[in-house]
C-alpha cells in the first residue's frame, strides 16, 4: 500500500465534516424561586461549591430539563468573575458521547442561573463493538489508500444521530500536514463514518508583523522558565516546551524535533534575527514563541482566572515548521500534539514561510493560543465541517476564529490583525470595521465568518474598554456547545451582561447597549433556522465546490461527483390559521458566474434532517423536495393536493442542498396562499379614488398563480401523487420557466427512513 500524499485523495475530501451530531443548544434560565434553583445544602466548612449547585439543580430539574436517562460527567469549572460555569460531559454506558455537553452558569450565591444543554436523548446502541481496535485501524488504512507509519490511538464513543439513536464509533487520530485528522469507523460495521480535521488554521501566507507595529528590538524577562543546565526554552513548571522543526511531514514521517537553543550572553536569550528570512534554524524564532506565549498564558491566568497548570495542558511549541522540508505558509493549533521525546497533547506549529517566518507575527500564535485555550477549557469549536443534525454547522469554527482575533488583538492593544503580513496581501482583518450582519453576510467559511465576531466584541471594547469588554466575550465562550450557533453566543453575552448588571459593575442602559450592538450585526435573530413568517425575505451566502476544490486542486465537476453542500442556515415558515397552502420562492444569484446544481427541500413540523453516509451529510429526513435545478430561480408550494396535503397548524421547515460551483448569494421567501390580503389603504381625500387594480395572476382574488408555464411533478419511487391543481390554491411544486433547466423532481422520503 502507499503511503499517504500530502494532499488527500478526492476519496478522502469527500468526508471532511465533523465528529457528533449533537441538537442544538438548549437555553433554560433558572426560575426565581424554583426548589431546583435554591443553592446546595451548606456544608459544615461553608459554602455549598458551584459544582455542588449545579449538580443538585441538574438532578433536581431532571424531568423538566428532559435528563432522564441523560448521563452527565462533570468536566471542569471555569471562573467569569464572582460567577462561575460548571461544565459537563455526557456518556452513554460509560462511553463518551461526541459532540454533546452541558453548563450551568452559577452565581456568586450558588444559585443556578441559566443551563445550557447540547445533549444527546433516547440514545439506544449497544455499547459492545463488532469490529476491533485494530480493525478500524485498517478500516482507516484501506478506505484512504495508506500505510499508518506510526499506531494511531483509538478509542470507543458514541456519534449521536437523532434520528437512529446513535452509533458505535472508534475513534481514530491520524497525523496529517494540518495537524491531524480525526477519523470514526462505525464499531458495529466497520465503515468509515466522519473525517474532520483536528488542526485549526489561521490563514496562511502570512508575513511578520511585530517589525510594522514595533520595529524597535528590546531585551525583555522571559518570564517562568524551568531551571535547567543547560537553561533551555521549557517552562510553565513542565507545561511547555519550545522546539524546532527538524524533518518529518506530519502524515506519513513522524515529526522529527530539537531542542537546542541556550543562553548566548550569559544567562540571557539575546540572539538577533537572521539574516536569511528563509533560515529555518533561527534562535530568534524560537525565543519569540516562549516570550510571547508566555505573555498570552499570563493574560489567561490572570484576567481569567484558568488552572493551565494540569497535565491536560501541556504544550510543545513548534518554530520554523516546514513541510516535509517545503516551507510553511501557516501556523496552526492542533490538540493531537506530539510524541515523544517531548510528547505533549497540544501542539502549535508555527511555519517557516516562503519569504518569512510567521515566529515574528505576534499576531499569529496569539490567536492559535486562544485555540487552544477554547480546546482545553470549553472545547466547543468542531471545526469547519462540524456536523449536527442541521448538516454542516460551522458557527463553532466562525465564533473560535472572531474570539482568536479578538483576543489576540485586545493584548496587543490593536484592532488590526496582520498590518504587516495579512495586510501585504489585502487580508488583514480589521476589527473595527462593523459593515457585516448575520445572516446577509455570512458564507460559512469559518474566518470570513468569525469576522462580525471579532469586529462585535471590538465594538464591545470601544463601548466599555478592555477589562469589561474582555469579561464580556469569556464569560460568553464560557457557556457554549459544540453545537453553538451565533444566536448562542449572543445569548451568552446577555447573559454575562446581566451578571455584570448585577454586581454593579455594568447598569441597565449597558445592557441595553449590548443588546443594540447585537441587533445592529444582525445577532439577535442568527440561530440556525431562519424564520420566514409573515412573508419575510431572508439573504444569506453559500460558498461553492469552487472555493473547496481550490484548496486541494481538485475541480469542482470532480468533487460534484463524491460530495454535496448545503445552505447553512434552514428557514421555516409558520402559516396562519386560515391559510390554504405556502409556497416558497428560493433564488440563487451566482456573481461570478458557473454552474448550478441544488434541490430544495421541505419537511412538516420539524426541520430537515442531515446525516452522514460516508462523506458530507446530505438531506435524509424531509417531505417535499424540488431537485436537480441548473439556474437560479425555484419555487416550491404545498397545498391540499400535496402528499402529505397541506395542514395549517404544522410549521414548515426548508434547507438547500447543492452541488454548485460558484459562491452563491440565496434569497428564501414564504407566502401564505389562500390568506385574503390585507384591504388597501383609503386614497388621499383631495384624490378622487378609481377602480381598484386587479391582483397580476390572481385567480379569485385570494392567490397569486404562476405566469410561467407549470410542470407536473413525477413521482419517485413512493406513494406521491401528481395531482392537477384545485382553485384558488397552486399546485404543490413548480419552477419558474426561466429556471427550467434540470429536472424538477417530486419526492417525499418515508419517515420510516428518517
């Protein structure tokens, strides 16, 4: 067998998504005066602990949080000021269930004020695997055409699935050129199930930026190194170590490392840059990674209050990273780590660039710290192709990149990161620049994406300066899931906001500034569906195969035929009471230009269901669809002929699934059909009023009908009905004429296959 190349086979891009399918997250503030919300019994040497309140609350409030059978594992315990958030793990038979977690946000009293639930109910597979550990090994190896040089590790959890209950998955780490992959291998079949990557990215081809901000060299303390003879750059009491890259590709070679810079004057670290920029054995690299790391620990530790000192942080820092001896235009953060001899669970590689090396962009591994402050203490951040119920989900990844640039910005005092790297190329991301709303400008690339995240709590910062500002965002992150959407964070920054109200150290009118400057990036109404009633038009953005190809030179007609994509938000649309059908009108403008390829798809009374066959997760749960469309208008209506027919007290539910090359700018709208509109307003009394100008295709005066020629739907493979259209109501489905490009294709899936 081969060995792994260094960019992954078409096969292998097809499963890029995330690991846990978890719901999405469930807010529940405490109510006052409730027996569950009490604090915990006081103890003998005082005061009940914040894990004690919430772990009587949770038992407490089992039945109306829908606990019951719900195993949860207390995780850690992060402080946010006088308050405090407990969080939870949950397990199903002793095993770890992917993607699923709890926290309850505590007050200063030991009063529960507000849980937070991202967990996984009526799980029901059998915990004893089919397959062995060594087995997945070779699932992993023959699914991707490779020979592991080195033993993975894996492990036994469960990968919820609403809809099935769950499956038994092993867990297998595998190096890549990114920092790892994650793969499951279903225990009871065999199959590989979900790919995701575990690094996390900042862009790449970057340049240095300390020598724009503060061209000025200085000799400063290197703060909490470990004793040692010789004195190397170790320290954090055994939690860090700085290194540098000597070979090894990180995917099929084993990264080999040194560590071999000491004093050059005296006891000191006085070394200066090199004179090649392209010197990937500089000791000046090596020194500013320990400095500036240790400055971002010290922030954490201080401002926030973390414990770093465990086992679970320890961190091999990684300088003048090249790729199998190419240079590295990145740096990333991955919690895969490294083996021995300086084994550590958390790595971050800083590269050594084509014309620079990223060691002097203090901006860069700032941010990749934050990463990994977020992977140990909250770890809600699954990555670009998270996957839950909803399909793909990056808000986790989008919100880790904005809170990264924002708190690698608020340390180094400046709201520009990149001014002398990102910025050579046009990508700097400016903090301060507060144009993007939710959902218009959102495409789900996860640092496009982060960027109303960052530029939201900078405005933060200008509203309340830094201390607040800061208090602000951690206590926000501090409550998220890993099925966190924008409108959770934004949720959680109420929640802080009203902490802070209440200790006096914010008032009311903040607060109200808070809620202002959420609603002015559109993040008080971001969750995952977007809801269309009344007639309400929404925009968002979808990137394209284009974009994803582009990144692993492979074209977009190549990956079309191994992977689909998504809208990542779902809409909804509840009719009223009097209303005979909806119809939902969904347009895709493509700027650029290319070629379409999408199905819309709807279901009754929930949203429509995503799971994974083996790549990306597509559509497998919905009632009513319109596929194969090749330009950018469609249109879906459900009415009394639909199988199942039209019922008025259900609210419908839409998603787009695509194929698309281009980008795309996505356009939904619902109407309710059969409603009698609204009666027009009186004319001006100084106008004589003339007749009344008649609706353009109505038919009875109630609804609008299509001034494009009808097709009929074709059943397929079900028992759907075709049926020919009752006045006043549409047919259930249609495509504008001018959008007749594919077939139009009627289906419904039984529930039975959800």
């Amino acid at each position: 067998m081969r060995r792994l190349p260094l960019l992954l086979p078409l096969t292998a891009l097809a499963s890029l998504l995330g690991a846990g399918a978890a719901a999405a997250s469930d807010w529940h503030p405490a109510k006052l005066g409730s027996l569950a919300a009490r604090p915990a019994a006081r103890s003998a040497a005082g005061a009940a602990s914040a894990r004690g309140a919430a772990e009587a609350y949770l038992k407490r409030a089992a039945a109306e949080l829908r606990l019951e059978g719900v195993s949860l594992r207390y995780r850690n315990e992060l402080p946010v000021g006088e308050h405090r958030t407990v969080r939870f793990s949950q397990a199903h038979d002793g095993l770890p269930v992917l993607g699923a977690a709890a926290a309850v946000h505590v007050t200063p009293e030991n009063r529960v004020k507000v849980v937070v639930l991202d967990v996984a109910r009526d799980l029901m597979v059998p915990t004893a695997p089919k397959t062995t550990e060594e087995a997945a090994r070779r699932a992993v190896e023959a699914r991707f055409g490779m020979t592991l040089s080195e033993r993975p590790s894996a492990a036994l959890a469960v990968l919820p699935e609403e809809e099935t209950g769950g499956k038994l998955v092993w867990v297998v780490d595998v190096r890549s050129a990114r920092g790892g992959e994650r793969y499951l291998v279903n225990a009871h079949t065999g199959e590989v199930v979900h790919r995701r990557p575990l690094a996390v990215d900042v862009l790449g081809r970057v340049y240095p930026i300390s020598s724009a901000v503060t061209p000025e060299l200085q000799d400063l303390e290197l703060l909490d190194l470990d004793a040692a003879s010789p004195q190397t750059l170790s320290g954090w009491d055994g939690n860090i170590k700085v290194v540098n890259y000597v070979g090894g590709d990180f995917v099929s070679d084993p990264l080999v490392l040194e560590q071999r810079v000491v004093p050059n004057a005296g006891q000191d670290f006085l070394y200066d840059p090199p004179r090649s920029a392209s010197d990937a054995r500089d000791a000046f690299a090596q020194v500013a990674i320990y400095y500036h790391l240790t400055r971002m620990r010290d922030y954490f530790t201080s401002v926030h209050q973390l414990d770093m000192g465990t086992p679970g942080w320890k961190l091999v820092a990684v300088a003048n990273m090249l790729n199998a001896g190419q240079p590295l235009d990145n740096a990333f953060y991955s919690p895969q780590g490294v083996g021995a001899p300086f084994s550590a669970p958390n790595l971050i590689g800083i590269g050594q660039g084509t014309f620079f090396d990223f060691s002097d962009d203090s901006d860069v591994f700032l941010h990749e710290f934050t990463h990994y402050v977020s992977a140990n203490a909250i770890g809600y951040n699954e990555g670009q192709f998270a996957m839950t119920d909803y399909g793909i989900s990056p808000w986790g990844g989008s919100i880790d990149e904005g809170i990264a640039d924002y708190f690698a910005c608020t340390v180094n005092d400046d709201s520009t990161l990149g001014e002398a790297s990102l910025a050579l190329f046009g990508m700097q991301r400016e903090l301060s620049n507060d144009v993007k709303r939710c959902p218009d400008d959102l495409t789900g690339e996860v640092h496009a994406d982060g960027e109303i995240v960052g530029s939201l709590a900078w405005s933060l910062r200008d509203r309340f300066g830094k201390e607040v500002s800061d208090r602000l965002v951690w206590g926000a992150l501090t409550m998220l899931t890993p099925s966190a959407s924008f409108d959770d964070l934004a949720r959680g920054l109420r929640t802080t906001a009203d902490d802070l109200v209440g200790t006096g150290e914010l008032t009311a009118e903040d607060a109200a500034v808070v809620e202002e400057l959420l609603r002015s990036r559109g993040l008080d109404d971001c969750d995952e569906v977007l809801d269309l009633s009344g007639g309400k038009e929404r925009r968002t953005q979808m990137f394209g195969l284009d974009l994803l190809g582009a990144g692993y030179g492979v074209s977009c007609s190549a990956l079309g035929k191994e992977i689909s994509l998504q809208s990542f938000f779902h809409f909804k649309s509840t009719p009223p009471p009097d209303a005979k059908g909806i119809r939902f009108d969904v347009q895709l403008q493509a700027p650029l230009g290319g070629d379409l390829d999408w199905n819309v798809y709807v279901r009754a009374g929930r949203h429509v269901a995503f799971s994974s066959t083996g790549s990306l997760p597509e559509a497998t749960s919905y009632d009513y669809s319109v596929e194969e469309l090749a330009a950018g208008q469609g249109e879906i209506v459900i009415d009394e002929t639909s199988d199942p027919p039209f019922d008025p007290a259900q609210t419908y539910f839409l998603a787009i699934g695509h194929k698309n090359c281009p980008d795309t700018v996505v356009t939904v709208k619902s109407t309710d059909l059969g409603v009698e509109p609204p009666p027009p307003p009186p004319p001006p009394v100084d106008e004589p009023a003339g007749p009344a100008e008649p609706e353009t295709g109505a038919s009875g005066g109630a609804t609008p009908e299509p001034s494009y020629p009808r097709l009929k739907p074709r059943a397929a493979g079900c028992a759907c009905r075709a049926a020919e259209p009752s006045a006043p109501v549409a047919p259930w489905a249609a495509l504008s004429g001018l959008a007749l490009a594919g077939a139009a294709v009627l289906r419904r899936r039984g529930r039975a296959d959800s």
